[in-house]
C-alpha cells in the first residue's frame, strides 16, 4: 500500500477546505456512493423477480439465469461499496492528520500570552479527542450523503414505481422521526459540550498530579487530590450519560416510528397480491424495500445528534486553526556583527511590565539585568524574542523586531530560561538536536567537560525524561550549553547559573567574555557578585522604569542597585 503523506490545508478554519483539499478521494467515494445506495433497490427487485420465476415453476434454466442475474447485482453493488468504504476512511484519517498538523503547528507559533489561555489537558484533548470527534461527524456525513440520501430517494422512487398513492401514506411518518431529532439538538449541543468540558478539566486534573506527584506526595496531599477528581469524575460521567442518552437510547424510538407505516404495506399491499394486482415477488420487493428505508430513516435521525455532538467539538478546536506557517530553518546563515536598539518600548501581559525602555547595544557588549522579583527580568528577555506584546521600537539589525520571521530570529539569538526543558535522550542529542559534531568546546566553557568524561558513555549518556539523571547544576549547565552550540551573534541568558556555586559561575562567566567576546550577551540573573565584570547594568525596577548604567556608576549613583547588592551579600564599599 502506498504510504500515505499528510500535508497543510488552506483555510482550514473552514470545513469545506478539507473536503476540497482531498477532492479525489471524495470524488471516488461520492461516484462508488452514488453507484451503491442508487443501484440497492435492484437487490429487492431482482430478489422479488427470483422469487416469482420459482413461484412460476420455471425450468432449470430459466431460474439459474434468474439467480445468475441477482448474484451479479448482488456482486457489483459490493464492489462499489468496498471502494466507497476505502475511500471515505481514506478520507477520515488523511483529515485527523491534517486537523492536528495544523493545531501542532498553530501551537508552535503561540506567543507567550497565547499559550496561558489553553491548560495541557485542554490541547491534548483538543488534538486528540476533539479532532477525532469532529472527524467523525465529517466522515459520517460524506458516508451519509449516499448510504442515507441517496438511498433513502433511490428507495422511495423505486416505491413510487410501484405504487405512488400507497408509498405517500406509508412514508408519511419518516419525517415526523426526522423532526423529533432536530428538535433535540439544543439539549444534545448542550449535554455534549459540557461533558467536553469536563473531560478536558479531567485530563489536566490527570497531567498536574503527574507533573506534581512528587510535591503532592511530600506535603502529603495525595489523598486530598481525589476529592477534586472524584468530584469532577462524577460530574464526567454524568453528563455523558445524559449526552449518551440523548443519542443512543432514542434509537428504537425513531425506529418504531419509522416502521409505523408497514401496516399500510400489510394492509394494502396484501390486498393488491389477494386482487391479483401484484405478484408475491413485487409484493415482497415494496416491503424489503419500505422496511429497509425505514431502517435508514432511523439510522438518519441518530446521525443528525452525531452531527450536532460533533458541531461541539468543531466549536472548541476552531479558533485553534490559522494558515500553516513554514519553518525553513537556515542553520548556515551567519551574521558578522549585530546592533540592537529598543525605543521607548513597552511589554505587557494585558498590564504594563516594562514601560518606556530605550538602549542601544552592539557585538561584544556584555550586558547585566538585573531588578528585584517580578520586575519583569524574564519578560525583557522573551520580550526581545518577540514572544511577548510590546509597543515602541525594537530594531535588531536596524530591521524592526517584529518583522523578522521565526527561522530569522533564531538565526540571531540564542536563548537559555530558567526551565532546562531537556529531552530523554544523550548529552550530545540535548545540545546539538541530533548533530553529530563536537561539543567539547562548549562543555568546557560551561565547566562541565571533566564530569562527563567521567560518566563511561561520556557525551552519549542517556539523562532520562527531563534529565532526572542530573543534578540541578547538570541540567542547567547542559541548557546553556546548547545555546552557546547555536553560534547566534545574541545570547539572552536568564538565571543559566542560578543552580550553581558562585566558584563555578565566575568561570562560566570568564569563558563568556573569553570565548564569546564578539556577542551581544544579554545576562538575567537575580544574583550579583559578578556583576563588575559586565560592560554594563540593567536596572528593572518594580514600577516599570529602568536605569542603564555601568557597574561603578549605579553603585554611586543608584539606591536600588546598591540595595540589591546588600540584599545579595555582596560590599560594594
């Protein structure tokens, strides 16, 4: 079989950009479907011919002809519905592909405000459970277009050859069952979205005792963690009962409704073959037929509540969806020297962090930050990765910041936070993503070379799921290491030695402005005995505003700096 390849979609916060991306395959299905449901009356009819030819007492092979024939449309017909099958799963899997290609790539491209609004057990359900939910309503309805309409016109027309007065009092209480299901959408959309909710509360409730087992476990919170989730469970489970309820447990309802009308078949029907207006095979097509559209009928009422609890999860993964954005990395682009300039900038999570900020920094600047906590150090250093909302002017090579796409800006800055966000994978892998070059010369500069070569797999030891084979000082060291193997012309580095010993961070420190003497390093960090080292100091104060000056000048002439340093141990006399 060939392998399946899944690629973006225009548009696709609009439904009909998944049909038209795989106009193929929908077109086989819809021609397959067309042949299948418009040609299933010939079953009952050909069934109904069998049935007269052996009522007649026909000869051998006048029957065999007969039977040859019901064989042959029996065998075409299942033909045509194995391909309209393969086609519209085909279908379904290529969409649950591409839905959650782009809400992965979506994700990619959240900037730091973004990515609070959704928890994890939100997206997880959003990419899993709702795109398979909402695909589902998709890949029924490209099916139920011919197995339902189709059918259902194919077999009332065949009815109608028949008998045209009869099948319009029969049929009649087909849509009164069709009507009955509309008429419950709201409480269907209403039960099934707040069962979604509450599975999405469920898988983040799940993710955070994960993710905090070992603190619950320490505080002896375990226990008092099941309350919440019990309580929330219970809810779950309610809720899609009801959801559950309002879909499934009408069904024989909507089926009793739809077989009303055999009486009639019965009761006139049975009449015409006493009257001789009939045969016993035509008798025995129109109730095949009639009671096989009845089932349909049904089965149409049911799907109207699958769409409506599918709409639900169309609604929750809809504003998740924007054009596909391409990641053309360019690894080889270099940049010989590099200015940065903010003008008046300001950053803000709906309130201001940083207010009027203006500097101007060139390659081999060696740039301090500094200020008290939630000054808004962090928020600058993801600021200048254009992560956060700012106003003002940010001009990175003369070029406004904003401008620069993603795979431009990553050729110019590297960036180490506070999380080490490492991968269960070797040393080497967690700092160079799987190039197989050296890494001894940024291992030395992180001071870090000698314990690895002590480890027996040295560079190729696997550090486990977020580096839990690591010390703190190991994990830490490792992330910035990885930023120093960019080779970015701007490193932002925020806390990289906060795990550290002080005799460690002052190497670290020395081999920065040794080895990385043509960079702009922009240094975050809420400590400061080294902070005389730096060409100069940003101050972040808590009101917003900011004070650049050198070490020896804000010691003189800045309190804040000066409190800082007392508050850190450090005599600035």
């Amino acid at each position: 079989m060939k392998k399946i390849k899944i690629t973006p979609t225009t548009k696709p916060y609009q439904l009909k950009s998944y049909w038209l991306k795989e106009w193929k395959v929908v077109l086989i299905a819809t021609i397959s479907g067309c042949l299948f449901n418009g040609g299933l009356p010939l079953i009952a009819i050909y069934q109904g011919y069998l049935i007269d030819e052996f009522v007649r007492n026909v000869g051998f092979t006048q029957l065999l002809s007969a039977f040859s024939q019901f064989l042959l449309v029996v065998l075409l017909l299942q033909i045509a519905r194995i391909i309209k099958r393969y086609a519209v799963r085909l279908f379904a899997n290529k969409t649950i592909a591409t839905m959650r290609l782009m809400i992965f790539n979506k994700m990619l491209h959240l900037d730091i405000t973004e990515s609070f609004e959704d928890s994890t057990g939100d997206w997880m359900n959003k990419i899993i459970t709702d795109v398979e939910l909402c695909v589902e309503g998709m890949r029924k309805g490209t099916t139920e277009v011919f197995d339902t309409g189709v059918l259902i016109i194919s077999y009332v027309l065949a009815m109608m050859v028949q008998d045209m007065k009869l099948t319009l009092v029969v049929i009649i209480f087909i849509p009164i069952t069709l009507f009955l299901a509309q008429g419950l959408k709201n409480k269907i959309v209403l039960y099934t979205r707040a069962s979604r909710d509450l599975s999405t509360q469920l898988t983040s409730l799940t993710y955070e005792s994960i993710d905090h087992a070992l603190l619950f476990k320490l505080h002896g919170l375990s226990k008092n963690l099941r309350i919440p989730y019990l309580k929330t469970l219970n809810e779950h489970a309610t809720r899609s009962f009801k959801a559950d309820l309002m879909q499934n447990a009408l069904y024989p309802l909507y089926n009793a409704l739809s077989l009303i009308g055999i009486v009639g078949v019965f009761v006139i029907g049975g009449q015409k073959v006493i009257d001789g207006v009939w045969s016993l095979g035509s008798f025995t097509a129109y109730l095949l037929i009639f009671n096989a559209l009845s089932v349909k009928a049904s089965k149409a009422a049911k799907l109207f509540n699958s769409f409506q609890m599918a709409s639900v999860s169309w609604e929750r993964i809809k504003p998740h969806f924007s054009e596909f954005e391409e990641f053309n990395s360019n690894k080889t682009l270099t940049h010989e020297s590099v200015s940065l300039q903010l003008k008046n900038v300001d950053f803000s999570y709906n309130t201001p962090i940083i207010k009027d900020l203006s500097l101007q920094i060139t390659s081999g600047c060696f740039i301090g930050i500094c200020g008290p906590i939630a000054s808004g150090k962090t928020t600058l250093g993801l600021g200048l990765l254009n992560l956060v909302p700012y106003t003002g002017q940010i001009l990175l090579n003369n070029k406004e910041l904003s401008t620069y796409s993603s795979t431009e800006l990553i050729s110019f800055i590297a960036y180490c936070g506070h999380q080490s966000q490492l991968f269960n994978d070797t040393i080497r892998n967690n700092i160079t993503f799987g190039e197989d070059k050296s890494i001894d010369s940024v291992l030395q500069d992180v001071c870090l070379d000698e314990e690895i070569k002590a480890r027996s797999d040295g560079v190729d030891t696997l550090i486990g799921s977020g580096g839990c084979t690591l010390s703190g000082g190991q994990q830490s060291r490792i992330a910035l290491a990885r930023a120093l193997y960019t080779n970015c012309p701007i490193l932002i580095l925020d806390d990289p030695c906060s795990s550290l010993d002080l005799a460690t961070e002052y190497k670290i420190i020395q081999n920065l402005k040794r080895h990385y003497s043509n960079r702009i390093i922009l240094y975050i960090s809420h400590r400061l005995p080294y902070f005389n080292e730096m060409d100069s100091v940003l101050i972040l104060h808590h009101d917003g505003t900011s004070t650049y000056a050198p070490h020896e000048l804000l010691i003189k002439e800045n309190k804040d700096y000066r409190e800082l340093l007392k508050a850190g141990g450090i005599d600035h006399e």
